[in-house]
C-alpha cells in the first residue's frame, strides 16, 4: 500500500515539520531522522518507510511506502513551455499534443527519477517510457495530476492530513 498525504502548501512551516507529523502519528515513529543521498533525495536514519515528496503552489504531498517511491504532482492548469523540454528527453516521444497532457507526463517522468533518487541531468537522457523496471500510477486529485513509481504495482490510498 502506497499512502499520499496531501495538505495545503502553508499548513506547515517546513516540509521536515509535515513530514514529523505524519511519521509521528500515522506510523509512530517519534524524532525521526532526516537525511538526504548526493542528489538531494530525503531519507529516514533507518531507511524505512520509504517516503517521496512533491508540492505545487498550493498542495503538498507526500508518498509513503514499504518499498521505494517516487512521487511527483503537478496543477493541471499550470501554465509551461514544454517543447523546449520535450526535444531535450527521450522519455517524451512522441511529443505530448498540449500543456496538460505534457504535465500528466511529466509528473510520471519526475516520478521516475525521484524513485531512483537520482537528477535529472544523470537520468534524464536515458529513462524511457514503458520500461518494465518501473510501475507507475497515474493519478488526479482536486485539480492535480500525480504520479508514483515503484519496482511492483500497489494500491495508492490518499490522506488528507
């Protein structure tokens, strides 16, 4: 099972306060450790469970899961230029047909790069759709398209918190 939190961008002073409470009431972990790998992927000290972030200007999110997640969420009516990045990534092709559909993809492509915990510019050039070591779902919520990868399928539970 693969829980999203999600809240109001500014209900938090921090990200790292957010995710204490969730670690702290949702799977009663108290004082946890926060630590971040070379490429600015966040971690807890003992590794599990294994969490993804993602915020838009008005929600925040976060994945939570027994095996690693990426996690990205983006508001369907936001505003981008995307062709430059569409020519600039195999992932892209074919071209997406419009903002939205560019978005939808998107979300699935950071999806992927934050599951592996890597930048883009280290696994941008070589992530593909379709792979099969990937599973991602695909998901909206109140005006946002959201996407998560992990190696197995899971069911995906929402959580407003």
């Amino acid at each position: 099972m693969i829980e999203i939190f999600y809240t109001e961008r500014n209900a938090f002073s921090s990200t790292e306060s957010a995710l204490r409470k969730i670690f702290s009431e949702r799977y009663g972990i108290k004082n946890a450790e926060f630590y971040r790998n070379e490429h600015g992927k966040p971690f807890l000290k003992n590794g599990t469970p294994f969490f993804s972030v993602s915020h838009t200007e008005k929600l925040f999110f976060v994945a939570v899961s027994s095996q690693p997640v990426g996690l990205d969420a983006e508001e369907r009516t936001r505003k981008v230029n995307f062709l430059p990045i569409v020519k600039k990534y195999p992932f892209f092709s074919p071209a997406p047909e419009n903002a939205e559909a560019f978005l939808r993809e998107w979300t699935v492509f950071e999806s992927a790069v934050k599951y592996l915990g890597e930048s883009i510019a280290i696994v941008g050039k070589r992530l593909l759709k379709n792979d099969p070591a990937f599973c991602f779902a695909s998901l909206e919520k109140d005006g946002h398209f959201i996407s998560v990868c992990t190696k197995e399928k899971s069911p995906v539970h929402f959580v407003r918190f």
